[in-house]
C-alpha cells in the first residue's frame, strides 16, 4: 500500500496531523468548556493513535474537529491552564451515520495546585513547543515564541521539583553534524531565555538529536516542518 503524508488544517486553529496510510476516515469533533461555568475554554489538544503512536496531531482552542482512520482508537489529551487535565479515549467504532464521533468536554478545576502539578506533569511526559519558532538555520528565538516560553518558566516555578530536559530536533535534510549543532544550540537558547525568567539552570536539562529521530520520513515541506521541533520532557517532579 502506497504511504502518504496528509497534513490538514484545523478549524480550532493552527496545528497539524501526520498520517501514514490511506483508510477510510471518522471526524472527531466537539467542544470545551468548563465544567463549572460551562463557558467555552481554550486548551491545548493533542492526540494519538494507539498503541503506538504512528499518528499524532495538535491543535489548540475551544473546540476540535479533525480527522482519524476508522481502524484504530485514538487518545486525547485537552490542557489548559488552571484546569485538571482530561483524558480520553475515542473509538471510531461510535461514529453515527455522518462519520462522526462527537465528544464534548468539560474541563474540571483541580482539587489542588499540587494535585495538578501531579496529574499534569507527570515523570516521563513530553510536551512539544507548538509555538517555539527560530529564524530559519539559526538558533535566535522568534519574539512570537517567547509567551510560550514564559509558560515553561511559570511551570518550573510552580513545581520547585520539577527537573526538565528540552530536546532539540531538526529535519533530516543537509549535513547531519551541522543538524546537530543547530539542534544542540537551538535548546542552549531556549535554556538561556528560562533562566532569564528565573529558573535555575541545574533544572533545566538539554539535549540535541539532529534529524536522528524524525516524526515522519515524507520528503514535503509539511513533513520537514513537523520534523523541527523542540520538546520538554519531564525528567523529575
């Protein structure tokens, strides 16, 4: 079977999705609101295919429409700040009649700021920088990026513990050495901007991976684009 890339455009706003094969799509849609005002909440969403994660997605806003291959069940995750983090499961198998499989959540306040610092930073967890940008081949951090950035630090601040390693990657186009010096100096930058903001440096952890472990081999420029990131993983907390 012939593999192809999608990258689609979400309605709730910028993200992207990668997938590898072609199969009869379900749409996942619905809204997020608060459980205790039942206002429209914006959060960050991501999601998975399971068991293995072969197909990612992210988007972000109060509400979600995208796409998933009826063949396989999907994780989701919605975060947003002061919110307990939820988690889902969604199966294709419940779509109705129109392909669609509608989930409305309701975010609930957490019991407790240490609870969340708990649930939504766990050991182990990798975040990526959706909205980290660098000028293209160099490693000087874009101004847009820097609200995101802000959120890392006030994460690090809130959990006194929390020990963090960001991860450089890059796409696997050009030289390998020279992919993984600009990854290595891409993360030394954001670490310089966190401990700006106050964070300790011993707390913040880097790494770089070159293009050495690409989200997708697709020869696109949306495949190159989703292969360049940097990502947080949380080593302690």
């Amino acid at each position: 079977m012939k593999r192809t890339l999608f990258v689609l455009g979400f309605i709730v706003g910028l993200g992207s999705t990668c997938f590898s094969q072609t199969d009869t799509l379900v749409y996942a849609l619905g809204s997020i609101t608060s459980a205790a005002t039942k206002e429209p909440v914006s959060a960050r969403i991501s999601y998975q295919s399971l068991p293995y994660g072969s197909k990612i997605g992210f988007a972000s806003g109060s509400s979600f429409n995208f796409p998933l291959f009826d063949n396989e069940k999907y994780s989701i995750v919605v975060e947003a700040a002061g919110y307990a983090p939820a988690k889902y499961i969604l199966d294709p198998a419940e779509a109705d009649a129109d392909r669609k499989v509608v989930r409305n959540i309701e975010l609930a306040l957490p019991n407790s700021a240490a609870r969340t610092a708990e649930e939504t930073h766990t050991v182990g967890k990798v975040m990526r920088l959706d909205d980290l940008n660098f000028d293209a081949g160099r490693s000087i951090i874009a101004a847009s990026s820097y609200s995101e950035l802000d959120e890392v630090a006030t994460m690090l601040k809130k959990n006194p513990r929390m020990v963090i390693q960001l991860e450089g990657h890059t796409d696997t186009r050009g030289n390998a050495n020279a992919n993984l010096k600009l990854s290595e100096e891409r993360v030394l930058a954001v670490k310089k901007y966190l401990v700006t903001k106050g964070a300790n440096k011993n707390r913040v952890k880097t790494k770089a991976f070159g293009g050495t472990q690409p989200l997708s081999m697709e020869d696109t420029e949306a495949a190159h684009s989703l292969n360049r990131r940097v990502e947080v993983r949380i080593l302690e907390n």
